[in-house]
C-alpha cells in the first residue's frame, strides 16, 4: 500500500516554534514517526512521500496546503493519507484535519489522523474523518501509529469498522440501529445501579450541550417597531401551498396578512403532526394572533404589524436543518426591515 | 399484594368444535366466540383467524396485541374499569396462555390517505408471521388469534375504538378462562411484601415512573387506559407494580407503530427486571407510577413535580427509571420528570426514542440537563427495513388496506408490530458512530 504522510515542522524534525512559518516540503519517504508508522502498517505498505509544513503556516493558508497536499497524494498514486498523530498540538490537529478531510472528499481516498480529545481539531472534524484518541501523552507514540494505522487498514480494505469505543477513533455523531443482546429494560436496569454505585456508565446517545442563544437586546420603542409573527406551529392556507410536511420539514411559507384583521377559521389549516390540530384550526389566533397585535397595533403599543406571518413545522426537525431555515427566515425579515419578532410554537 | 401468574404454555392453538385446554393444546370454538363478541351491538361482523409463527402471513393494520390471561374463578377481575367494575387488579391468581396473544385489526374509518385513516398520529403497524422481520419482532413467535371486528358504518370512530378495545379483552379472557382450575406448568409469585424485611438494610430503592399516555393528539372520552379510565386530568398515580401487570393498565389508542402494546403491559420489561433484581437482593423495588405526558405547561409541571415527589417522599426511593409515551412531545415530560428527582436527590435513568431522521446524533440529543446523563436510546428504526416476505395469506381491516398489504415490497422496521417499543422490550438500540 501506498500512503502519504502529513507531518508539522515539529515532528518533521525541522524545528520548534520559530519554523511554524514553514511552507509545505515534500519529502520522499518516511520522516520522523514516519518510519514506525510504516512498520505499524505492516509488509508491503510504503510512505511514498512525506509532506511537511508549519503550523502557522497550515493555519493561514489552509486552501492552498489542503489543495496541495490533495494534489501530492494524487501524484503519488496512494491509497492512505495518514496526518499526524497530533496530539494536543492545536494548529497542527486543525490542519491534520483539513488535509485529511479534504483528501477524502476530493479523491475519495481513505484519510485518518489522531489526536488528543481538547484539539480542536477534533470538533471540526470528527464528523467527516477517522480520528484516532491519541490522548495526550506523546511518548504513546508508538501506540497511537499502532491504532492509526490497524483503522487505517481497515479503511483501505473497506473492512467493517465497529463502534468507536472499540475502535479507538472519537465518535462521528452518526446513528445506526442495531440488534443487541439485551433489551432496553435490562439495559436501564443496569445503567440505573451502575449510577447509583457510582461506577462508570456510558449513556446511548451524546449528553451534548446545546448552544446556548444570548438574549438579544430589548426592542428599544415598541410602538415604533415593526413585528412580525414566526411560528414552528405549522399554520399554512388551506391547501398548504408550500406542501410543508407534517414532520422533518425542509421548508417554510410565507403567508400574506396586510389588510388582514383576523384569521378566520376553514381558511387555515395546521400541517403539524406533533400535537392535536384541532384547536388551531378552530381559531388559528391560538397559534398566530393577528388579532391581538392588530389591537396593539391600534392602541399604539407595536407600530405596525408586519404583512406576512413565516411558518413551519418543528416537528422532529434535525438541528442542522432548523438553523438553516432560521438562518433563511432571519435573512427575509431583515431584508423586509422588520424591527423584532414573535415566535410561537406549540 | 400478592399476584400469581399461572403459566400454561401453549404448544398448538387451532380452531375445533369447543373451546377447551387439554394440557398445552388450545381449541377455540370461533363460532362461540363470534357470538360473544358480536353482543357488542356496535359489531356487525367479526372474522376470527389463528395464524401461527412461521406462517406465510401478514395482518394489519393492528390495533393492539393482548396476551390471554383470565383470573381463576372467584380470584378477581379482569381488566377492571372495561370489562368488569372497578376492583383491584394485581392479586390472586391469574391464568395466563403463554405463546398465544390476541391480535385485534383496525379496519380504520373510509378517508384519508390510501383510503384508510389511522389513529391518531401514528403510523399502521403489521403483522408479520414469516421471514426475517418476523424474527426481528417479539411477536413473530406467537400464536395469534386475529380479531378483526366489522362495525356498524354509522358508528362514530370513537365508538369504533372503544368496541377494538372491548374485543380485544373479551377475546383474551374468553380464551385464557379454559385454564381456570387446570394445573399450570409453572407459576410465578410476585409480591413486595418482603420490602422491609431484614437483609434489605442499606439496599437501594428503586422505583418506576412510566407515562402510560400523551395528551399532545388527545383523548377520547370513552378512551380506555388507567383502570378504565382515560386520564384526563389525571395526575401521578402511585400504584403497586402488581396492578400494572395485571389488567389495571391497557394502551390507549395509541401511535402503534412507535411501540406500546398492552401485550408489555401485562408482561412489563422494567416492572418484571425490577422484580428480578428486588428477588435477587439488589435492589428493593420501591413502587410504579403512572403518569401521562402533558399538552400543556402547567400540566407539565404539576404532573412532573407529583411523580418526583412521590418517588422521593412516598416511595422514599434512591433512584427511578424513568420511561415516556411514544413520539416527541413526551420527552419534555420525562426529562422534566428526571431533572426534579434528580434535584431531590433520586438518581435517574431514562430512554429517549430518537426520532433523527437525518440519523444524526446531534439530531437525537433532545436536551441536556445536568444530571440527567443516564440515557438508553431506543431507535424508532427509522434505518431499518425488510424485503417483504412473500405471503399467501393477508388478513386486513378493509379491501383497500388488503390490497395494500399484499403488494407490499419493503417492509420498514417502524411499521413492523414488536420491533420497536417505548415499554422497554426492544432489543433495537441506535448506536452512535
């Protein structure tokens, strides 16, 4: 097997910080770990060339050392692009995992690198590539090209990669049903007295922070503001003109309402499939009250109303695809010069 | 509070002139019972099939699935609050058909998409005797009798419900009742009376709190699940774990595809792992409640701050295991649940039913509460699915879902009766990569 070998200027031997400036050099051959790594490997695998570069370097010119090392490992005609081990090495672990994600996606060529679980090389990149947990302890070396390089075989011969604990890569967040041996009672069962004897457990799913969201500024003149309703709620015009769906929504509507004192019922309809319709589509003032800020709107407490409400539907919606469209529902009502926002859901 | 199950394994279930047990063959008088169930006025016809594992068969749209169990004479009641008045459930003897169940077929109402409309928002869930996703399911190894009730067109479809519910109880006791006074091949006795008995010292006390239903589509008024009743308005409900496994507690008119079946009622994965656990000295298994998820916020926090108390202050336990109704909504509930027993100072498990459809974990972590780290995921198998094996028999509701069901290609995971399930039977698990 062929492989290519991305390496910093520390652990390519060609100095410490004052070479971090280091442009890449392309090396033929093993450097530094290199030379265990191909052992790691075992017979008939070669590191045909070694790439090194400073970290600043990779740091500041990230497009052209991925597009380059992208263009060596073609060259080279190589099946692995292994990079690193990094350890805690935070601008060489960023760059490991740039080139190794970007050798993947590129040329569809297998790609692995390792490091500690602090670099944050490894949020960036765990979802899309193989990352060994090096730890942080760089006399491991030897270890961690041991475990780099038995999943970087399995890469290459497309075996079967098992779980990540097993394996010793950190987790790429992506989920698979499988048949286990024990039912979820037993498992609960368990999981509860390890807890309670204070012994080790490993909860199914991640225990993940979600991003906390900062409260934005207060509106500073309400009765000068223009409002605008957003609801994840699902209200559409009857017939749903934008076929929102009931649940995993990827869209979302638009819906005029300038000159519009109330919503009347049979109008509307709710394309939510998480809750009982029914009392929306009774008074669907319950989920967008036009009515009550068209009564603000005349008391002089909102300035005006904006004329459309955006809609829909939250229902089991995937993180990645919330934000876009809140990214998208943000950007109209900007554009439309809409001062704040009410969010209704359900 | 002493329960005992009366086990009788059943080896051959067939249709003959009389319905009787003759040791573990089950002969069922389908005529007889056509007629009991057809006192049910709102029943213009009912077909009666047996259909048994490996069997070339699909069934569908099922309703509920019910394991036969009546009490011996004079022992108690059964299903109390539908079948019989209100009386405690969960002692005395219970007769029980081991291997066999109660299969009851929704024939929906005419309408909706694909001419059938199914309960609320759940999908329709099959029945499938042969092949491999038989073999995924905990009910591809029973033997079934299928009941596919025909009502009367002009009755309302919460009447409809109400009449599936009757049939399936009145099926299951009518064909356990030819097990009273027979020796059974084994029992099993359940009680906690030994609770505080000597050797449980510093033994933690483990307690249970599961959502028996979810207000987020509803209920029907005559909606049976809570000793008849339908839980609206209800709150915790501390009971002894005996009455659960015992006809106190049925599925309401529920998402099926997502997993509760009354069949994990009577046969509760956690409730009988608790048992196991307070029999072998673990653990002391402290008491259940029932509980429902909530439509609305201060539903929520009344129902979750009485269930967390109970557990701490009536049950005095150490820790809970903590289960939800099927879909989304009633994750709110359980974790909310949690995070106050937590506060109390009550460890807790919990199971989350991920729902990513882009399979992704970051889609499947519903939130994050401190404390609340002790997560079992069951997958909805959203990523699993069959070739639809070839079946020479298809027993359905209506014409239309027949049809359907007979050209089926692909069979997916989540419509597949017994392969996913929020009760803690499944042995499907999403696993993170």
């Amino acid at each position: 097997m062929r492989v290519v070998h991305y390496l910093n200027q520390f652990f390519g031997g060609v100095g410490g910080e004052e070479q971090a400036g280091l442009p890449p050099e392309i090396r033929p051959g093993t450097v530094g770990p290199g030379r265990l790594l191909e052992q790691a490997l075992g017979d008939g695998s070669h590191v045909v060339t070694t790439i090194i570069c400073g970290d600043n370097y990779a740091a500041e010119n990230v497009q052209e050392v991925t597009a380059m090392v992208t263009q060596q490992v073609k060259e080279a005609q190589a099946e692995l692009l292994v990079a690193g081990p990094c350890f805690q090495a935070g601008r060489y672990g960023t760059a490991a995992g740039a080139v190794c994600a970007a050798v993947q996606d590129n040329l569809g060529i297998p790609a692995i690198t390792a490091m500690s679980g602090e670099n944050p090389g490894v949020d960036l990149y765990r979802e899309s590539i193989y990352i060994v947990d090096s730890g942080d302890d760089v006399s491991r070396m030897r270890g961690v090209l041991a475990e780099t390089a038995r999943l970087g075989n399995k890469l290459v011969g497309q075996g079967v990669i098992g779980r990540p604990a097993d394996e010793g890569y950190f987790s790429q967040g992506k989920l698979r049903s499988e048949f286990v041996e024990n039912t979820a009672a037993r498992r609960l069962t368990g999981m509860l007295l390890s807890k309670m004897r204070g012994e080790a457990f490993e909860a199914e799913v991640p225990i993940k922070s979600i991003d906390a969201v900062p409260a934005p500024p207060p509106v500073p003149d309400m009765s000068r503001a223009t409002v605008a309703i957003v609801t994840d709620g699902g209200l559409v015009p009857k017939g749903n003109p934008d076929r929102i769906p009931r649940a995993f929504a990827q869209v979302w509507g638009a819906y005029p309402i300038e000159d519009i004192e109330s919503l009347r019922a049979g109008e509307y309809e709710v394309a939510h499939g998480g809750y009982d319709n029914r009392p929306v589509e009774q008074d669907p003032h319950r989920l967008v009250p036009v009515d009550v800020l068209r009564q603000m709107e005349r008391d002089g407490l909102v300035g005006k109303l904006h004329p459309e409400f955006l809609s829909t539907t939250g229902n089991s919606n995937p993180l990645e695809n919330s934000r876009r469209m809140g990214r998208e529902m943000a950007a109209r009502l900007i554009e439309a010069g809409v001062d704040s926002v009410i969010l209704t859901s359900t | 509070m002493t329960l005992t199950l009366a086990n009788h394994p059943i080896t051959e279930f067939f249709a003959g002139p009389k319905t009787l047990l003759d040791g573990s063959r089950l002969q069922v008088d389908l005529e007889e019972l056509r007629r009991y169930l057809l006192e049910d006025q709102r029943l213009e016809s009912v077909a009666l099939e047996i259909v048994s594992p490996g069997d070339p068969c699909r069934v569908g749209y099922v309703f509920d699935i019910v394991e036969p169990r009546a009490k011996e004479t004079g022992a108690g009641p059964d299903f109390p609050g539908i079948l019989t008045p209100i009386a405690s459930a969960g002692q005395g003897t219970t007769h029980v058909l081991r291997g066999t169940a109660v299969a009851v077929v929704d024939g929906g109402q005419p309408g909706g998409e694909r001419g059938y409309t199914s309960r609320r928002g759940g999908g329709a869930k099959i029945l499938e005797m042969s092949g491999p996703p038989s073999q995924a399911s905990s009910f591809g190894n029973l033997r079934h009798l299928v009941v596919v009730p025909h009502p009367h067109p002009e009755v309302a479809r919460h009447s409809v419900l109400n009449a599936l519910r009757l049939a399936s109880v009145k099926a299951s006791v009518y064909l356990a009742r030819t097990a009273q006074g027979k020796t059974p091949g084994s029992t099993q006795v359940f009680d906690l009376n030994g609770a505080g008995e000597d050797g449980r010292k510093g033994l933690p006390r483990v307690a249970y709190i599961g959502q028996v239903h979810g207000h987020q589509h509803g209920t029907e008024v005559d909606e049976h699940i809570l000793y008849g009743g339908n839980t609206r308005g209800m709150l915790p409900v501390p009971l002894h774990p005996n009455e659960w496994l015992d006809g106190a507690v049925v599925v309401s008119y529920s998402w099926g595809a997502r997993g509760l079946d009354t069949y994990f009622h009577q046969n509760h994965p956690i409730i009988l792992d608790l048992y196991r656990l307070h029999e072998a000295k673990e653990i002391t298994f402290a008491g259940v409640v029932a509980t429902t998820s909530s439509g609305q916020l201060d539903e929520l926090n009344r129902n979750c701050m009485v269930a967390a108390q109970i557990v701490k202050h009536t049950f005095k336990a150490d820790g809970v295991i903590i289960t939800k109704y099927a879909g989304g909504a009633p994750h709110s509930d359980m974790f909310e649940t949690a995070r106050l027993c937590e506060d109390l100072g009550v460890k807790t498990a919990i199971m989350v039913s991920d729902t990513a459809p882009d399979r992704r974990a970051e889609s499947a972590a519903l939130m994050n509460i401190p404390g609340v780290d002790a997560v079992v995921n069951v997958s909805e198998a959203a990523d699993i699915s069959w070739p639809a094996p070839a079946v020479e028999t298809v027993i359905a509701g209506n014409p239309e879902v027949e049809t359907l069901l007979a050209n089926l290609t692909e069979l997916p995971g989540v419509s597949v009766c017994g392969v996913t399930n929020n009760q803690g039977a499944s042995r499907l698990q999403s696993i993170m990569y």
